[in-house]
C-alpha cells in the first residue's frame, strides 16, 4: 500500500491554515480538509495524511489552546513553522465594480476588525454575518452585488477579484501555524526546538527552569505558560528555543532541564521560518 | 450629568463575554454590546460605559490578542476577572422533543467541538453553520425542529429550553475575563496583579526578570512572551502574579524590577477569581 502523501489542514478551504499549507508544501500537495484540530492530529496519526497544519499562535480560525491540548497528548512532532499575515481584502465576482456593491459579507470577526474602513467606504451596505470567510467568498462568487471580506486564499479559490485590498483597520497579525508529521526533521544548521516543560507550581519554579538556558546562552523566542489541567499543583510551560535537538549545546540543556523538573516532552527541532 | 453605570462587553447577546459580565456585576448592571474588543476598550475609555469584559486567555469569541494590544495601549486598569467554563448545550424552543429535531445549528468551531456526541446521538441532522452561536440560538427559537448548541446564557436570552447538557465531545476549557475600569480596585488581602515588562531580547533577559520574584518568593501565576510590534529587539512579558501593589513586598518588586527591565506597566491590582 503506498502511503498517503495529504496534507491535512483546518477547513473550511480558503482558511489562513490552508495558505500555510501551500507556502509550506507548495501547489502539488493535495489537501486533506478537517473541520477541527483535532481532526488535523487524527488525520496524521492515522496515517490518513503524511503531514497537518494547525495554528499554534494566536488565530482567529480555531482555539489556539486545542492545538496545545493535542501537543500534551499526541505523539506527533513539530517539523516546520510557517507564518502568516493575517490580511482581509474585499473580494467581488470578475466583472463587479465598487459602485454596485449594496452588501457585504464576512465572518463577524473580521467585519468588526475592518469597521472603521467600512464606514468610510460602504456607510450604507448591508452587513451579513457568515459561519466563516470562505462561506462568504462563496456567496460573493453567487450574488452579484454582494461583496466578501476574505484573505486572497478565499479569492483565489473562488474565482474573485480584488476591489480592495489589505483593509483591515489594524496592521495585519501574523499568526504562526505549525507543521506535524510522524518523523523528525533533520537539522538545517538555522532551527528552533519547541519543548514543553512541567514543573512545580510554586515560586520560583520557573527561575530554575531557566537558569540552564541563561548559563548556556540559548535564546528563547517564546515563554507560556499554561495550568495542568489534571494537576492543580503543576504548571505546563510551552517554550521555543533556538537551536535543533542534535546540537551538544541542546543536548546538555536536556541533561540540565532533567534534574530541575518533573518532566520534559520534546515536541520538535525544524526550520526557523523565513 | 450623571456618569453611565453600563458594563461594555463583547457581544453578540449569548456570549460567554456576557455570562462573565453577569457573574461579575449582577443581574442589576446594565449591559452595552460591542461587536468588537477594541470597542469594549473605547467605551470605558469615553465615559460610555463604567466597566468592561473582554476574554484575556483563549477564547473562541474574540482574538485574545487583540485584548493584549488594547492593554499595552490603554489607560483602563483590569479591576478584576472571571473565569468562566465554556460548556455548550442543545437548545430547542419550548414544546419541542429531542425525537423531532432534523437540523442543529451552531457555530462553525461549536459544531466542530461536539462532532462525536452529534454522530452518536443526531448522525442524520442535517448540520447549519451560522455566524455565532447566539445567531443560532435565534433561528431555534423561531424554526421548529431545529436545535441550536450553544452556552447556557444564549439559551436563557432566547427562552430556549436544553435538551441535552454539556455535550462538547472534551471537558469544556476554561475561559478567563478581564474586568476594566478606569479606576484601581482596592485591596481585599486576596488578590493578584497583571504587569507587562519590556525586555531586550537577549538571552537571559527573562531570568533576570524572574530574579526578583524568586528572592522575594512571589508566585507567578501566568507568563507569557509575545514579540513587540515597535521594536524587533524588544520582547513584551504578560505576567500575573499573588499580591496587591499596596503590598509592601509588592513595591519592593518594582522597585528591583526597575533596575533590570527597559520599563514595567502595571495593567491592575484585582481580587482573585472564587
């Protein structure tokens, strides 16, 4: 039997985690949809799919903390990053023009996060509320007269234009998805490694779970911290680091990390993203 | 004139925002939607509202780090917090019967959440994703046969009635609230307090920081680091930590962390969610 080559990722198609899908695996891979994250992780254990995406920062796609859930439970690993600018467009069927738009369509999230450009230049169009960007591409798509508020991935998919672009009222997050797999990436000479740590929930439990990284010179880029949800007494801490896991440097963290906590769970070394 | 005593949260009706609002001020506080938490922060900050709640840890109803950014900005103080379960149920309208049910609706993420129990239970319901749950809860109160999965609060706004409880397929996660004012709380001899530290990013800044906790023996109850917007060299710590800034330990705290950060905001000082 040859194994599946899919990549699974969070749907609905359009989604921000399908474009980091494509950026990661590039147009020939064939994608897998699941509706849930967990699904995502389910879909790589089984074998249904050789990789998954799924946000690991802040997104608006899905709860960020069920990908850390899946992270305590799964035996999957980390082996790729990608990160994403958040940005909504205005999104028409091909031969629409901004004058005939009467109504506007989006999940309410990002119709509230393009309010104030909304105002300015569409104080009289409907607003209609969708379960998601995609849903709305796609009525765009039907509906003349009818405009979305998508990101280009949901344009692109729909076969819509651009009546404007990048408008939502904030800069434009950057949300940071991460690539699952079965088997661990090989070091690049330019990576980071993504561990969690559980320790004593009492104070100064984390000055000591830092201290290595201090005389060791390794630099953190992410520090947070999470309550266990089956030990009141313990703390789940989710730290990136720079370095790969075969690194004597990385190594000797670990030696160090071992006698100063309760446990340690590597969950991947991989590429920095660009 | 006399000063607005309204509760600005983030809405629609039937958020969990709400039920956090209601748990903090009661059933008597009058309430003032928002559809966005930039627009929580705004309505406190002009006097259109006394106090506001928005989600400051994962939630699916907001970006919780539109939250941060509106703290780092903002001139409000957090004067207090909830944490509320984030439990969903099937709702109907009164009369119905779980026999006659053809269509669920819900939330994309809600849906998703509860995908084993609506297999087990309603494998041929035809499933409609909406908007936002309290959008759903509206349609069950209006179509018969269809049922909506939503939280406790959208279901009493709406006089629906459950057929089923707590159906979400994982233990409902816990959802933390912020309580915003324009003025300090004071001390209740059991509280805690939110400060945001900006640091270098090098290494060991972050153990210098945790340095004074540890020789003061101050327990941190959260951290967490997100990268600075402004400026790529900086890094931005969300800590919260047992203690009033009234405490003499407390202003100890600050006077040492002052000699080792680039600058500390204290966001509040709050009683301790029950």
């Amino acid at each position: 039997m040859k194994a599946s080559r899919k990549i699974a990722y969070l749907g609905p198609p359009g989604t921000f985690s399908q474009e980091a899908a494509l950026r990661q695996f590039g147009e020939d891979g064939e994608l897998l949809e699941c509706r849930a994250i967990d699904e995502v992780f389910a879909a790589v254990e089984t074998g249904q799919a050789l990789h998954g995406v799924a946000p690991i920062e802040n997104s608006t796609e899905g709860a960020v903390n069920n990908t850390q859930d899946c992270l305590i439970d799964s035996p999957l690993l980390i082996t790729g990053e990608q990160v994403v600018l958040i940005e909504h467009h205005l999104l028409a069927a091909e031969g629409a023009n901004s004058g005939q738009i009467h109504a506007i369509a989006s999940h309410p999230q990002s119709l509230a996060q393009c309010r104030r450009w909304l105002l300015a230049h569409y104080p009289d169009a409907e607003l209609r509320e969708c379960a998601s960007n995609g849903q709305a591409a796609q009525l765009a798509a039907r509906e003349s007269g009818l405009a979305a508020i998508a990101g280009a991935m949901a344009g692109r998919i729909h076969n819509l234009k651009p009546l404007a672009g990048s408008i939502q009222d904030q800069a434009g997050n950057r949300t940071r998805f991460a690539v699952l797999g079965r088997e661990a990436a090989p070091a690049t000479g330019h990576d980071k490694t993504s561990i969690l740590v559980y320790a004593e929930n009492r104070p100064g439990a984390l000055f000591r779970v830092l201290e290595p990284f201090e005389r060791l010179g390794i630099s953190l880029s992410r520090l947070e911290s999470r309550p266990s949800r089956d030990e009141k007494w313990e703390y789940i801490f989710f730290m990136d680091f720079a370095g790969h896991r075969q690194d004597s440097v990385v190594k000797e963290l670990f030696r160090r990390l071992g006698t100063r906590t309760d446990a340690v769970k590597i969950l991947g070394s991989y590429p920095v993203s660009a």
